[in-house]
C-alpha cells in the first residue's frame, strides 16, 4: 500500500516577482520546493512524492531534490502542465501508471512549504481510516462578502459556515481518478470531486501552511516561520 503526494511546483511565481519559479525560490537559503518535500516525508506515512516541476527547468528540479537525499522515499520528477490542474493531472498519471498500490494521494502545493508534518498525517490517517475526500481548513477570521460584477454587495454569508482551505488534500486514489476521468473543471481538486458527489470530510489546518503567493507572504515566511534560521 503506497501513501503517493502529487506536489504541483510547475508555476511561474509571477505575484512573487522573484525572477524563478516560485518553487526555486530559497528562504533563509532552502527552497520552497525543498521544504515541502522535506515536510512531507517527515510526516512519516509519505512513501512517495511526484513532483510537477516547471518544463524549462526539470534540471533545476532533480537538482533540489538530489541535494535532500535521504529523504525516507522515493522521489519522482516530471514536467508539468499550463495550469495548476494540468499539473496535477500528470503527476496523478505518473503515479497510477508508475507506483505500484497506490492507495492514498495526496495533493500539496510547493507553495505551502511550511505545512506542518501533523496536518499531512492527520490527513492520511483520516483516508486510511475510511474518507474519500480530506481537506485541511481554518476558519475564517474576516467577514466575506459576495459581490456582482460591479463590485457592489449581494450577500453576507454567515463566516461560521465558511473554511479557508489549504493542502494537502487527500484522496482515495480510485475517487481522486474518476474525478480527474469525468472531464469536469475546478481549480481546486476537492472541488472536483465534490462535483461527483463525493463527501468531502475537513480536518483542522494550520496557519503555517499558507501558500507563499506573494513578497509579503515571503517576508512572514522568513522572519516568522524558519525563525529567521535555515
Ligand atoms: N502550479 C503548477 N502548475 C502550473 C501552475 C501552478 O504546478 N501550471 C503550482 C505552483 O507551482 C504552486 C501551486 O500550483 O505550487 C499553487 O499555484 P500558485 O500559488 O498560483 O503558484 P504560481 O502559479 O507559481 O504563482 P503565480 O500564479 O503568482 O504565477
Ligand atoms: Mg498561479
């Protein structure tokens, strides 16, 4: 039975304004990329991570994860696709085709390098004991309102009922595939399969694992969350 975490690292980082791709990007001198890897693996019930790297820059890529060897898995690495859910696609491709028993995926961003090894685990422990779909969320501290197309308010949703959502999301691999067959669109997976019809169950995230999208993002990311250490 393989544990397999599709990592979607192909993005350009345009909003990080970095010059690389965002998964390159070094804080306190490790990259993003790095640190999710390492994140994953230290989780203890990853046994492998596929990893969807920017096509021009593979190299780069297999040249980040051969400098974390050991790691305690095994790690693959492909070009990527246009958009995050092609990426995604071909790394969940790889795996079903190239990873005997592949049981449990897991999706994770590359740009929430700083996801706690807990939140993995207790997001693969909630699909072996038997969901589908899991999602980490946390509740929403602001007031969200919904607007038309000229930026004037329609509704106030209720914020108790509402979650943000990180990664990684997990799947049972069978549920995560005929999501991916069924030829619907969403930017988020567990969207995907929530078009199925398929339960989707949460689990409490944490704030570390917020996706680094933009400089501010990096800055909270250096002084906060590496401790201003490597
Ligand atoms: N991603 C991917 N393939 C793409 C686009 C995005 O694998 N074609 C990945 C990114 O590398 C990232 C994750 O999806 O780990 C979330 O995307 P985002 O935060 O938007 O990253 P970027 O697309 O790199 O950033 P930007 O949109 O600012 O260019
Ligand atoms: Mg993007």
């Amino acid at each position: 039975m393989s544990v397999v975490a599709l990592v979607p690292a192909a993005g350009r980082g345009e909003r990080l304004g970095y010059g690389m791709p965002k998964a390159l990007v070094p804080v306190n001198g490790q990259p993003l990329l790095a640190r999710a890897v390492r994140g994953l693996f230290a989780s203890g019930c990853v046994h492998h991570v596929v990893i969807a790297a920017p096509p021009s820059d593979v190299d780069a890529v297999n040249t980040v994860t051969a400098s974390l060897a050991p790691v305690g898995g095994a790690v693959h690495v492909l070009p990527g696709g246009a958009e995050r859910t092609d990426s995604v696609r071909l790394a969940l491709e790889f795996a079903l085709a190239e990873i005997p028993d592949t049981r449990v995926v897991l999706v994770h961003d590359a740009a929430r390098a700083f996801t706690p090894p807990e939140v993995v685990k207790t997001v693969v422990d909630a699909v072996l004991s038997g969901a589908d779909a899991v999602i980490p969320v946390l509740p929403v501290a602001d007031t969200i309102k919904q607007v038309d197309q000229a930026g004037v308010v329609v509704a106030t949703p209720d914020r108790a009922v509402l979650r943000i959502v990180q990664t990684p999301q997990g799947f049972d691999a069978k549920v995560l595939a005929s999501a991916y067959r069924s030829g619907v669109t969403a930017t988020d997976d567990a969207a995907l399969v929530e078009l199925l019809g398929v339960p989707v169950t949460t689990v409490p995230g944490h704030p570390h694992a917020m996706k680094i999208t933009t400089p501010f993002d990096l800055a909270v990311a250096e002084a906060v969350l590496t401790g201003g250490n490597a």
